[in-house]
C-alpha cells in the first residue's frame, strides 16, 4: 500500500486489499512459507494456481489476523 501497488480498507481484525494479479503473483511467490503446512495444497498445485494468475486483472484479497 505504501508503494502504490495496492488499495485497502483496515480494521481491527484484518484488511480489505485490491491489488494487479502481477502484484498478487509476486506476493505470493516470495512468501510461500505460509504455504508448507499440512493443510495447504501441493507445491505443484500452488505453483499452477500461480501461474494462472492474470498479471493485468485486479484481485480482491481479504487478510484476517490470526
């Protein structure tokens, strides 16, 4: 957000981002820590959902604190 790349509204528990799918992909390929535990899909399956990720669309993410 402070780089421009992204929208969002934030509250108490979390935040409402919109974001470019090339923003989304980058986010999501350096940060894939979060995405080794057992109940996440395949490396392979994150890899192709990736992928699939159009650089040009916007994307709605929401984030809930844990």
């Amino acid at each position: 957000m402070r780089e421009g790349k992204a929208t969002s509204t934030v509250g108490a528990a979390g935040c409402d981002l919109t974001m470019k799918g090339a923003v989304l992909a980058e986010i999501l390929t350096s940060s894939r820590s979060g995405l080794s535990d057992p109940y996440s899909s395949t490396p392979h399956a994150v890899a192709d959902f990736i992928a699939g990720i159009d650089p040009d669309a916007d994307y709605y993410v929401g984030a809930v604190e844990v």
